[in-house]
C-alpha cells in the first residue's frame, strides 16, 4: 500500500481543473481522486455520473473546453433524433458521450460495481490515477425549493438553477458504505494529505463527507486536510455556488466555504482578497486555474502548504 498518496474529494468542473493540476506533478500511483456521485441520476435508461465523467474527460484530455462539460470532437445525432421523437431532450448527451453510459449501463446491469467499471473506463482513456466513486451504492442528491422537494438534476440542468435552495439531502447516504479503496487510502498513517478541491461545498464535497464513516476516516487518516476556495475575489468562478450560499442564509465569502468543511480542516487556500474571518490556517495564492500551468502551480501550492501542516 502506497504511504504517499495524496487523496483529493472533487466535483465536477472546479473540482477537476486541480486534479488535472495534482495529476501533472504526482506519479500516477500517488493520487486516488474521490468523484462526487450525488450528482448521478437515471436518465433515459441509463446511469449518468456528471462529476465522475467531467474528471474522467479533463484527466484524459477529451474534455469540451469552449462548452464547459462533456466531451471535444462531439456529434449530436442523438439527441436531435430523440428531440424529433418527442423524447426528453433537456440532457444534453452527445453521441461519444452516450457511448460511455450506454457502456456503464450495461456492465452496472451485468452485476460489476460502479468503482469497477469508473477504474476500466479511465484505465481505457489512458488515465494513470485512480478515480473512484465515494461509494458504490446510490447516494442521490434532492433539492427543496418552495414546491418542494425536486431530483438534482431537475433544479441543476432542467431549471437551470433557478429555483431558490431553501434545503439540501443526500438521498441513501445514511446506508452508503464507503468506497472500499478509499477508505484503505485514508488508513491512519497512510496518506500524505486530503486534499478538498475548489468544488461546490454544498452539492459536490458535503454528498461526499455523508456517506458514513468516510469523514471520520479523514480526521482520523493523520493527513493534513487542506481546501481549495471555490470562491474567488468573493463570487463563485462558476455555477451556482454563491446563489446557494446566499439562499441558504450565508455570507458569500471564502470563509462561508470554509465553514462548511468545520474542524475537519487543516488548511485554508484562499485568493489575496479573500482571507478574512477564517479560524484554519491560511495561504493566500492566486486560485483561479485558466491555464494548465495555473493548475499545476495551485496544485504545488496546496501540497507545500499541506506538507508544512504535517
Ligand atoms: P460541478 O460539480 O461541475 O458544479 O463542479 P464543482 O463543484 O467541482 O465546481 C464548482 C465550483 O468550482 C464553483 O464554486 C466555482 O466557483 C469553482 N471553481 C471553478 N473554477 C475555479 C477556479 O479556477 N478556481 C477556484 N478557486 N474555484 C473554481
């Protein structure tokens, strides 16, 4: 077992820009990312998992830079034809894309585990480190707005996130096991740091931290805990982040993120402007990622800080 693995809980799209970061000045065999899967929904006959395929085509170099999600070189034949039909047509899944979760389908039905079929797939992209489910049972995020209680993906994609978030749940977290591999990794003594990507607190790193025993494996795994802040100069770079702050009835700040995350924390990475009010020790650096080389250079940050935490 690797002594040296740096284990990093990520999203989709934020999450993904530092794993490409940590990717680039980490051997292969010392980065697990643990993929959010509170994001993935049944849709169409097929098993859709948003954050684990985002890291899977940023990490293995497919991924639609101009559009922000799915994968470059992408044909729409698909979706136009199901559009014709009368089908629903609000999930946008190219036809490379679909190839992937027609595949995932079929072998989740054949009985192989979705941690199984998420390592074959990234193994068959050419991806060196291992990205993992949190879990292999469904953990299914709900939203309630005012008309109550909605799927996930219905507030995120089909209504754009226009409702107001008045409550979060992760639905079958409280009977999630974590994912085994995972949870070897965050063995006492095991990993050299947790690393929690600039990822949406709320509906990217909290599913994570609900599954049973995964966050009490981070406080006890001895590694230094350090975030990324999501928010920069005091907005979200992206989504619905600060909306959702807002709405929930929180300041939009770094320090909102950081107090989501509690004493599991260790350390703080927050842009210059963005410091004030946080009890964590704190290393201010520039945590906008444009290009490759402000990935890698965040990444090295998170790991000296982390490094020096231990
Ligand atoms: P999603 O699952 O695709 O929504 O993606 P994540 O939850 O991983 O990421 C969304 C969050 O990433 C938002 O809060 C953004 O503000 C944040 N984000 C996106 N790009 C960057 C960046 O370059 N730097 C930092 N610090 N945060 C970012």
């Amino acid at each position: 077992m690797n002594q040296r693995t740096v284990v990093a809980l990520s999203g989709g799209v934020g999450g993904a820009k530092l794993a490409l970061g940590l990717t680039r000045i980490l051997p292969p065999d010392d980065l697990l990312v643990v993929a959010n899967t509170g994001d993935d929904f049944e849709h169409l006959g097929l098993t859709i998992c948003p954050d684990t395929d985002t890291l899977t085509y940023v990490l293995a170099g497919l991924d639609n830079t101009e559009q922000g999600w799915g994968r470059r070189d992408e044909t729409w034949s698909f979706m136009d034809t199901i559009g014709t039909l009368g089908g629903a047509d609000w999930f946008r899944l190219g036809d490379r894309d679909l190839a992937l979760h027609v595949e995932r389908t079929r072998r989740l039905r054949a009985g192989e585990s979705l941690s199984q079929v998420t390592h074959d797939i990234t193994r068959r992209l050419g991806i060196g480190p291992r990205i993992l489910p949190m879990s292999d049972d469904p953990v299914r995020t709900r939203v309630r707005c005012d008309e109550g209680w909605i799927d996930f993906q219905e507030y995120f994609v089909h209504r754009q996130c226009r409702p107001v978030v008045r409550e979060l749940a992760f639905e079958g977290a409280g009977v999630a096991r974590p994912q085994p591999e995972v949870m070897a990794a965050l063995a006492p003594g095991r990993a050299r740091a947790v690393v929690i990507c600039p990822s949406n607190p709320f509906i990217s790193i909290e599913p994570i931290l609900a599954v049973p025993g995964l966050r009490a494996a981070i406080a006890a795994s001895g590694a230094p805990v350090v975030a990324v802040s999501p928010i920069v100069g005091g907005r979200a770079v992206k989504g619905p982040t600060a909306k959702m702050m807002e709405e929930l009835g929180l300041a939009v700040s770094a320090a909102s993120a950081a107090g989501r995350y509690g004493d599991l924390l260790d350390g703080y990475i927050v842009d210059e402007a963005d410091g004030a009010g946080i009890s964590v020790a704190t290393r201010a650096a520039p945590t906008l990622m444009k290009t490759v080389e402000d990935k890698e250079a965040l990444a090295r940050t998170v790991l000296d800080f982390a490094d020096s935490l231990a």
